[in-house]
C-alpha cells in the first residue's frame, strides 16, 4: 500500500473518529432534552388534573345554584 492511500486512510479515520465525537455530543444532548421535555410533560399533566379539579368544583356549585334557583321557581 502507498504512503499516500495510507495518509488518506488516516484522513478518512481521523474524520470518522471526529464525526462519532459530534454524535456522541448531540446524544448527550438529546437525552438532556429528552430529559426536559419530560418533566415539563410531567407537570402539565399535573396542572391539567387541577384544573380539572377545578372545574369539576365550579359544576357543583352552578348545579347547586340551578336546583336552588328552580326550589325559589317552585315557590314564587
């Protein structure tokens, strides 16, 4: 083999060597994002269940406001 298929082989592997260091990298990073995007998900999930609660509580009380009001319907 030449000196100069073994200096571009050389090349060719330092540049692979560099890509997988980039890809190592941007994994690393994926992961901190993926990492994120859960626990944001983890407390929108919790704030919608609140919100729920809540309004399951504004129902209640409208209902209760209905069958009042239809009671004093009744009576006048």
């Amino acid at each position: 083999m030449s000196e100069d298929e073994l200096r571009r082989r050389l090349e060719e592997l330092e540049r692979k060597v560099a890509r997988i260091g980039e890809l190592e990298a941007e994994v690393a990073r994926l992961r901190e994002d993926a990492a994120s995007t859960r626990t944001l998900a983890s407390m929108a999930d919790r704030d919608v269940a609140e919100m729920r609660t809540t309004m399951r509580g504004h129902t209640q009380v409208l209902n209760a406001l209905r069958e009042t009001q239809l009671e004093h319907g009744q009576v006048l």
